[in-house]
C-alpha cells in the first residue's frame, strides 16, 4: 500500500495550520484594543454571510472563470434563513433548504 | 478535551445553561454533521480514483482535514500536478482560517496554550460558526461545546465519511443529487442570522456578502470570502451608534468575557 502522498499531506497541513494557530497562539492577542475586539467580533457575521453568498452565488463555468448564478439555491438559502429568524431552528431551516432544492431539481427547475 | 475551569461572567457558574447550550449546539450540528459526511464520501471516492492508497486517503484527512484543499488536491494529483502547486493552492484556499482564529482568539484566550494549539488543528468553516453561536449563547467559552461542534460534528463524520467513501467506490451518490450541497451555505447563512443582534452586524454580514460576490466574479471564489470577511468588520464599524455613550442594549462587549452581564442580551444567540 503506499504511502507517498503522506508526505504531500504533511506538506499541506504545514502551510494550514499556521493560519489556524497562530492568532490563537500569539501572545499579543491576549491585549488586544477594544477597537480592534470590535472588529473582530464582526468577523463572524461577515464571513459567514461571505461564505453563503460565494456558495450560492458564484459558480465556475466549463472554462473554470467564475460565474454568477442564480438559481434555486438562491431561494432555498433565503428560506433558511426566514425559518432561522420565524422559528430559530437551524436543523428545521436546513431541512427546508434540502427539500426546495431537491424538489426542484426532481422536476426539473433547479 | 475537557472543561477548563470558568472564564468569568455570572453565567460562568450555571451547569445548566451549558447543558442546555450543548444541547442547542448538538441538534444545529446534526444539519451539519451532514456536510462533513456528505462531502467526505465524495473526497472518500475521489481520493481512489485519484489512485490514493486507503492510508493516504485516511492522512489527507486527518492531518490536512481541510474538505476543500483536500478535494482540489485529489484532482491536481489526478491530473499529475506536481507538489508544489497543490501545497501553494492549499495554502492559498485554507488562508480564510486566519480570520477565524483571530475572531475566536479573545474568547479562548484563557485556554492554555497546548489547548488551543490542539483546537486550532480542527478549527473550520463549520466549527467556527457553530462555536462563535454557542459562545455567545453563554457569554463565554466552552472548550467542550468546541469540542462538539470541532470534533463530533466534522472531525469524526469526516474521517469516518472518508474511509466509507474509498471502500463503496461507485456505491457513493452525488451530493448534488440529494441536495446535500445547499446545506454548506444555507448552514452559513443560518448562523450568520444568529449573530446578527444589531446595526453593526448587519451591516457587517451584508457588506461581506457583497464584496465576497463582486470580488469572487472578479479574481477568484477564494479571494472573494477573505475580502469579504475583511471588509465587512470594517462596514460595520463605520456604522454609528445610537449613542456613543450608551452602548446598544444587544451588543456583545469588546471582551467577551463582560457579554454575560450585558441587559436586555438574547439568551441563545439568536437576534431577539
């Protein structure tokens, strides 16, 4: 069996764990200004939301350039987040979602 | 991992407002338990008909454990890319990590640092949005609920989705077949709702959303969610407040470890 991309794994994982590790092991993030906890603390919504949105609404075409889409999934994020907001579910939004988008495209339209 | 002993904060000492936000945080990462399962099936196949062996397969995903990076390598080795471009590509796709560390790093900040070195290794999109909720529900930190959120939620469905991927082959449905590709963003944009307790978040969120879009068309997916993550704060912060000497009644304090004691806060994290 081999065992040569092992290495390749190592390879990645060392130029992935410093973005992970090293803001919660720097020492000066201990004393860091209010101004700056504020900003930190609306890093959450933003890339969030950032991360939904590119999902939903940036595809990459047969040539790879990015794309805007929009489509069924478009709708079903909406509904998600209209149950999270009505009946602060998470698990019964995500539920909504997957049969929008499901539905939609075993008849075609997604 | 384990508790750690309380931050501060009056909510700090109520065992039962933890085990009711674990259990908050458990049923919100059964809906993205799915992801993790989902999409470690795909890599699972993909990594075989990348000609990985069951061991590289298992190591990608332990040791990297980032599904995007993981899924381009599979196709770069595939298509006989060499190393350096994989490792500059991953690099490149994992660096939006800096982000959610530097958000999570003041309410971690009384962990002890072999703690957060061993959490920073299973920090992802996933984890960092189910943990900042469940944080914020309490007003302070819970390595435990990290735990849940890092490890029984994606680290373990991941892994195993992964091994059961490579062995079933053929067997593994598309993703997209049964919808389970809309619940990575629907899931997102659930938790971006739950932070979202006034002005400034809003205006942080929509403006992330926005400039990851414009920017994602323009260069690059990738590119688009780090500006996006990086310019929304900023949006936010240009946003005044009511009052300049009164804080808003919803808004978390600059240290997290006062949020508990904040008047008028949602008790679950949710916009009230």
């Amino acid at each position: 069996m081999s065992i040569e991309l092992v290495g390749l794994a190592v390879l990645m994982a060392a130029v992935t764990y410093p973005s992970r590790a090293i803001p919660l092991l720097l020492p000066g993030f201990e004393r860091l200004s209010p101004r700056v906890l504020e900003y930190l603390r609306l890093v959450g919504p933003a890339v969030l939301a950032a991360l939904a949105a590119s999902a939903v609404l940036v595809v990459r075409d047969a040539a790879g350039r990015p794309t805007l889409a929009v489509g069924i999934e478009l709708l079903a994020v909406a509904a998600a987040v209209a149950v999270v907001r009505w009946r602060r579910n998470l698990l019964l939004a995500l539920l909504v979602a997957v049969v929008i988008v499901a539905a939609a495209r075993a008849i075609g339209a997604g | 991992m384990t508790d750690g002993p309380p931050a501060a904060g009056p909510a700090a000492d109520d065992g039962s407002t933890v085990r009711l936000a674990r259990r908050r945080l458990a049923v919100d990462g059964l809906g993205i338990a799915a992801i993790g399962i989902g999409f470690g099936l795909v890599f699972g196949l993909a990594a075989r008909e990348a000609g990985y062996s069951l061991v590289e397969a298992v190591a990608m995903s332990t040791i990297v454990f980032a599904g995007a990076a993981q899924l381009a390598a599979a196709g770069l080795v595939a298509a006989g890319a060499g190393w350096p471009l994989i490792v500059l590509l991953t690099a490149f796709l994992n660096a939006r990590h800096l982000l959610y560390a530097a958000a999570l790093a003041p309410w971690l900040r009384e962990q002890s640092r072999p703690r957060r070195a061993a959490m920073a290794h299973v920090l992802t999109d996933e984890a960092f949005a189910l943990t900042l909720v469940h944080f914020r529900r309490l007003g302070r930190a819970d390595p435990g609920g990290y735990a849940i959120a890092a490890v029984a939620v994606m680290f373990i469905p991941w892994n195993a989705a992964t091994i059961a991927g490579f062995l079933a082959g053929e067997a593994v449905p598309d993703p997209r077949v049964i919808a389970l590709d809309i619940i990575f963003p629907a899931a997102m944009a659930g938790l971006a709702v739950g932070l979202v307790s006034g002005r400034r978040e809003l205006v942080a969120a929509v403006t992330g959303a926005l400039v990851a879009v414009v920017v994602g068309l323009a260069i690059d997916p990738s590119v688009g969610i780090i500006a996006g993550g990086l310019a929304g704060p900023f949006a936010g912060l240009a946003v005044p407040r009511r009052d300049p000497a009164v804080p808003e009644p919803d808004e978390l304090p600059a240290d997290p470890a006062t949020f508990a004691a904040v008047p008028g806060r949602s008790d679950d994290g949710m916009a009230p």
